[in-house]
C-alpha cells in the first residue's frame, strides 16, 4: 500500500508499492517531495489533501512505468529523451542546428558521464567559467564569443528545466546561474546614402539575376529565406506588390525545407518602379532559358524567382556568397547580407516613413521591434539639431 511520512519541515518521502519480485521482495519506488508553499504548510487539511493527490499520482506513475527515479538517469540518457521529446517536436529547424550543435560540441561531452541529480549549481557555474577561458573556441584559437556563451546558457537551461517539469530532478541547478553579459556582439551595420549610391551604380555592371536579388533585397528589406522561397506567381506587376508567404531557410537532406513566414504571418510588400522593371527583366531571362530546358525540370510544382536554370532553387547559402562576391568586386563597405534589410528600415526612417508601415513591410509583429534599428542616417540627426537653430 503506497504511503507517505515526513522527512523534514518541508519535505515528505512518498513510497509507491509495485508488489513483489520472483523471491519475494517487495518492489518499492520512493521519492522525496517538499511543500514550499508557507500557506499550505499551515493548513493541515488542505496540506494532507494535497499529499494524498501527490501519492496516488506517483503510484500510478511507477505503476504505467511513466516515473523516472531521480537521479537513476544520467545526463546521456536525459539529453536523448530531451532531443526526441522537446527539440525535434517544438523547436525550428534552424533552433534545432544550433541547439544540437551547441550540445555535442560542448555540454554532452562535459556533463554525459554524470547522473542527474547528481549535477549542482557550482558544476553549472564551473563549466561556464570553462567556456571563457582564452582557448575556449574548438579550434583552441582564442575565447568564445558572449553570444555562444549565452547561447549555451540558454540550451542549459532548457535541458534543466525539462528535466524539472518532467520530474527526473527535483531542483533546479541553473536556478542561481545568471546569463553570461552580451558585451562583445558585434553592431549592425547600414549603408548611409553615399554608400547606397554607390552601390547602385556597381549594380549597373551586373547581371539581371544580381540587380534583381540586390535591388529586391534593399527595397524590400526581405529576409535571405524569404527571397529563397519567393516564386513568381506570387508576384504581381499589375497591382505592383508581391506575397509572403513561403520561405526556404535551409536545405535538408539535399531537399528545399519549405516553411511559413518568421511570425506564422503571410504578408503583402509593395514594390518600386525599379524594383519592378529588374524582376521583369529576369523573368524575360528566364522564359528563354525555359525554352531550351526540354524536359530537365527539377523544380516540381514551383517556379522560383531565384534558381539553378532546372528549376531547384537555390540553398540560403547561395545568395550569401552572391553577395560577399559582389561587395568584394567593387570595394564596398562589407556588411552582411542581412544588414541590406537594416539599411532599408533604416532608409524608411529617414524618409519619414510612419513606424507602423515599416513593421508590416518588414514582418515585424509590432513597432517595438524598430527600437533594433538605431544606425539611422548622419543627416537624420543632423537636421534634428538644427531644429534649435530656430530659436
């Protein structure tokens, strides 16, 4: 008969009875509980209501085989349950790289060999400190970044606090464990107008397919998978704005992952005369490339706006080298292909574009998002200096 009995001020042992083994042993399951609610500790009846629901749930966890004795299970094993039941099921694919990555380059192969519970506060502590030490990188090549350290705070605590509500432990050993400071990120970036110019006119000496990637990029402020995904039927030059709704931010198995937008949210962009007359002249490249395709089509039932010339579009990592290669060509200031994106809010602003249309132009679910964008235009602050000039 499963029973219970007080361990301490706060904390009761529950026993779950399993019957006996093939000689006669009891088999016998326990687990310590503690009651921190003060409240509760000083009502005896609710406080024997509550234990008694506690035990009848822990016998018939044990009894389904649901109940995992704390501390039976080693940090190996959890990481394998964590994984199956947690970060292959509720995660992004991108999340889910980095979160493996981040767990078999460094917190399995210093945590694997110990049990459970046996992990406290002062080892989470100690392997954070280790992350910072000079050769911390993998390549031995100097310390980590604060956005590794950070993010390996961040899938520890997601390992813990699993582990937490599925009752493997007890208490939590990343409680008391404050995440490591961002100090070292390095800032965003934008191209003021001089660098826009100049930009432009190096887009004058390439192909349709660049002008029209780079001119989309800009105008748009289109993330790199949202451009990977783009198709031409969702582009319409009568009522000049294209869709969003589709999005490729990576391949998988040598196959396009196809996913919806960041926020879940499809949205409409309006488009520039420019932009415009660049995607119609890559669509004109296109219909002549098809006609001579015969019946090499690999792109299936969709039709990418940016792709290899059988259709299959091209990995996110394509449009990045594009880039790199073009700035690089011309001498431009090197900034990230993801920074275009800044440089159009940033453009928005300075033109006195209202906050609002900027969000939903660029997929943001609320204004609060824009705060990011702090890299606004030189003459943007020198004209609101001279406000004052006025008085």
């Amino acid at each position: 008969m499963p029973n219970k009995r007080r361990r301490g001020e706060n904390s009761w042992l529950l026993t779950a009875e399993l019957g006996y083994d093939a000689k006669g042993n009891r088999i016998r399951k326990t687990k310590t509980i503690r009651v921190k609610d003060p409240a509760l500790l000083r009502a005896p009846k609710r406080l024997e209501e509550y234990l008694n629901t506690e035990l009848t749930k822990f016998q018939i966890s044990v009894e389904t085989g649901v109940y995992i004795t704390p501390g039976k299970m080693s940090f190996a094993s959890f990481i394998e349950e964590w994984k199956k039941n947690f970060v292959l099921v509720e995660l992004e694919e991108k999340t889910i790289d980095s979160y493996l990555f981040h767990t078999n380059a460094r917190i399995s192969p210093h945590f694997g060999h110990m049990q459970m519970d046996n992990i406290n506060t002062m080892h989470i502590l100690a392997f954070m400190d280790s992350l910072r030490k000079p050769h911390a990188r993998l390549d031995g090549k100097g310390p980590l970044k604060s956005a590794s350290l950070v993010y390996n705070y961040r899938v520890l605590k997601s390992i813990f606090s699993k582990a937490e509500e599925w009752k493997v432990i007890t208490d939590n050993p990343m409680v008391g464990v404050k995440k490591p400071k961002e100090d070292d990120i390095k800032q965003m970036e934008v191209y003021n107008e001089e660098e826009i110019k100049l930009l432009f006119d190096a887009l004058e000496y390439e192909s349709a397919q660049i002008r029209a990637l780079i001119t989309l990029a800009f105008t748009t402020g289109m993330r790199r998978a949202e451009i990977a995904g783009l198709e031409w039927s969702r582009i319409n030059f009568e009522a000049k704005h294209l869709y969003i709704d589709d999005t490729i931010p990576k391949f998988k198995d040598g196959e396009p992952l196809r996913k919806p937008p960041k926020n879940k949210k499809s949205r409409r962009i309006a488009l520039s005369e420019t932009l415009i007359t660049e995607l119609q002249a890559l669509q004109e490249l296109r219909a002549d490339e098809l006609s001579e395709l015969d019946d090499q089509w690999e792109g299936g039932k969709y039709s990418y706006v940016f792709c290899h010339p059988d259709g299959k579009p091209y990995s996110p990592g394509w449009f990045t080298k594009k880039w790199i290669d073009f700035h690089r060509r011309y001498n431009l200031k090197p900034i990230r292909l993801h920074d275009l994106r800044h440089t159009s809010a940033s453009w928005m602003i300075y033109k006195k574009i209202h906050s609002e249309a900027i969000a939903k132009r660029l997929g943001h679910s609320n204004i609060k998002m824009l705060e990011i964008y702090g890299h606004i235009f030189e003459s943007v602050d020198q004209a609101a200096a001279s406000v004052f000039d006025d008085i």
